[in-house]
C-alpha cells in the first residue's frame, strides 16, 4: 500500500509539474529545469508502482510459482486490479519513450505524452477502487484526491484541451532570411496583443494553418530584444521540422505561446560572461540588441562566441558594432579551426575575477555540459553557472 500510495503521489506531482505553469517555473528557475524535475519524478514514481505489485507477489512466492502467476494473470483479476495493470502498463512504455525518446520522431512522442493522463486515471481507479488504509484514513484519502485532482485538471488543460484553453499571441509571418551555417531568420509581427519577454527567454512556437508540416508546436529561443513587440527566430535546419523552416511564406500565422526561461543578463550579476556555441548564440542576439538600445549600461560583459570557421558567424556585426559603442562589452570570436575550442581554463586565462561573475552558457548540450565540468574543477561556484537546454522538446 505504501508503495502504491507514493507512487500515485508522485505520478500526480508529475502531472502538475507538466502543466508549463510559470508560477512553478520561477520557484524551479526556468522550464527547462522543471521538465527535468517532471522527468526524475516520473521514473520515481513508476519505480514505487512498479515496486507495488511485486511486493503482492511475493506473498504467494512461498506456495508455487503457479500461485504467483495466477496472481499476475489479467484473466483471474478483479476490475481495480485490471485498472492497475493497465496503468502500469501504460506508464511502462511512456516510461520507455521519455528515456530512448531519441529513436523516435517528435510528433510520435507527443502523440504517446498524450496517454500519460489516461495511464494516471486507471492507477487512480485502481487506488480508490481497491481495498486499502484509504477508506480509514481521511487525511490521506484528502491528500491523493487532491493532489491527483490538481494533477487530472492540469492534464486536462494542457494536453486535452490545450488548443482552446491555453493563451497564445497570434502573429503574422514578415519576413523568412537564409543566414550563414543553414540558419534561418524568421520575422514575425503581432497581428493585435503584443509578446513581452526579456531579451533570452524562449517561446513555444507553432504554424497552425502549414501545409508543409509545421503544425508541431516546437521551443526555440527569440532572438529578438523583446522592446518594440516584434517577435524573431534564429533557427538552425537540425531536425525535421527546422529543415522546413526556409520554406514558410510571407503572410503565414503563427502562434506563440509563452514567454518562458530565465536564461536573461537581466537576472544576472553587473559581472558577467556570455559563452554561445553555434546557433546558441540566439539568446546573446537578444541580449546585445538589448544593450544596444541603451546609452549607458550597467554591466561589464565579455561574449566568447565559438564557431567552426569565421564564415559560421551569424550576427557577427551586431557583436562588433555593441562593442564598439559600449567599451564594458568585449566581443571574442574563437573559430574552432584556427583558435580551438573553448574551455574553462581559457575563460580563466582570458578573464579577470572569472569566480565571481555571472556565466551564461548556450549551445550542443556536449558543450554545456563539458565545459560546465571544467568551470567547476576551476573552482567557480555552481550558483554562478546558467545553462538553459531540452531533451525531449529540442527535436
């Protein structure tokens, strides 16, 4: 009964977390560390289910292995006990898809997600419908109806009726630019109610009306400053879905919802470096678009920006031009085939008092996490360091 009990907790907590709540975003500081905070809870929480059954079993383990596999088997089982094995069932394979989420395309693991609240409502049949310490114990019963009632509503709001219910700021396709290394600049204006976001948050970006395959709801990062209302993308052609990117039309809707993250200069120290890799460089657009708006700036900054050749180099001139107008901000441009690559010991070398600034990083996940590593054996608290990525959501 405990591990049941815990499990469906748990699974109901997953449930909460997945809802994109910015008031949840901001106590876990950012949404990409709560979808990662959802994602632990969840394999937790299938590990006490699963645990549950188990347990039962091993009751009959001492009469015969026939017992055990009578106790087991679907056909002898009661209606509480199916709805159990059902939703263990289901939670199984979601459990499968969220950890080899690589060998499957994006819109079959959205597509799965979507049974996640149908899994959850037989495990919470099963818990109320079987006999248990629930029907004595008021305060629990209280605590998993709540929990797992917030959890079904949330469910029912985000994925079943996300389409209707949840706000989105609609826009209109401007402009479609091919940039250098295969990236694509996406102009969008606001067609009434305008996007507020912080120069470096993200929004989760759709064209519902495509007929090219774009209908997908996908995160990307604006590139954009966030002050006159217009909405940019700076995508990459990585995937399936950025690949079709170049060949939206002018006049094309959009959809926006958002903004989420924290990863902005606006939440950091007056001591700052900005370390971008490719196409991570998008949030530092915002934010050097940002600066360049102002007279006077607060801060000292130093961007390292690593690319394979110079030619990578997409919004090199705004880089060039904010510090020539601000001398606090310095532009160092490492192209990977003449000056290698960055590392923790280079930004300790070439930067004063490195432990005691603010450092924001984005780019290949290879490269967040190594040169975070490096950072840390260079003795630079993990407070200081501010990375912001997707595992499922990326594709």
């Amino acid at each position: 009964q405990c591990t049941g009990i815990i499990g469906a907790q748990l699974f109901a907590f997953s449930l909460i977390l997945s809802g994109r709540l910015h008031g949840l975003e901001k106590i876990f500081g950012g949404l990409d560390k709560l979808y990662t905070i959802h994602h632990r809870v969840g394999v937790i929480s299938f590990s006490f289910l699963a645990t549950h059954p188990i347990i039962l079993a091993l009751q009959y383990a001492s009469m015969s292995f026939e017992d055990v596999a009578g106790f087991l088997s679907p056909f002898q089982a009661s209606t509480p006990v199916l709805f159990g094995m059902g939703s263990l069932l289901g939670m199984l394979v979601l459990i499968f898809l969220t950890l080899y989420g690589v060998l499957f395309n994006y819109p079959t693991l959205k597509l799965a997600h979507r049974f996640l609240g149908a899994a959850f409502f037989l495990g919470f049949l099963h818990v109320v419908l079987i006999p248990s310490s629930l029907s004595t114990d008021s305060i629990l019963k209280v605590s998993l109806l709540g929990t797992a009632g917030i959890g079904i509503s949330i469910f029912c709001y985000r994925t079943l009726l996300g389409k209707w219910l949840v706000p989105r700021f609609s826009y209109v396709t401007s402009s479609v630019v091919a940039l250098a290394g295969g990236v694509t600049e996406i102009t969008l204006t606001p067609k009434s109610k305008k996007l507020l976001h912080l120069p470096g948050q993200f929004g989760m970006l759709t064209f519902p009306n495509s007929k090219i395959g774009l209908n997908e709801e996908h995160p990307f990062t604006l590139s954009s400053s966030g002050v006159d209302g217009v909405a940019r993308f700076s995508v990459k052609g990585l995937g399936d879905f950025t690949k079709l990117l170049p060949s939206l039309t002018k006049g094309e809707l959009a959809l926006i919802e958002g903004p989420f993250g924290e990863f902005s200069y606006l939440y950091g120290k007056k001591e700052q470096v900005w370390v971008a890799g490719g196409i991570g460089v998008t949030p530092f657009v915002a934010m050097a678009e940002h600066i360049m708006l102002q007279e006077k700036i607060g801060h000292t900054i130093d961007l390292f920006y690593s690319v394979r050749t110079e030619a990578d180099a997409v919004y090199k001139e705004l880089f060039e031009k904010l510090s020539a107008k601000h001398t606090s901000f310095r532009f160092h441009l490492m192209p990977s085939d003449t000056k290698g690559f960055i590392t923790g010991e280079l930004l300790l070398s070439e930067t004063k008092a490195l432990h005691a600034k603010d450092i924001f990083i984005c780019g290949p996940p290879p490269l967040m996490i190594a040169l975070t590593n490096q950072l840390l054996e260079c003795n630079v608290p993990m407070n200081h360091i501010h990375t912001e990525r997707f595992a499922l959501l990326d594709r």
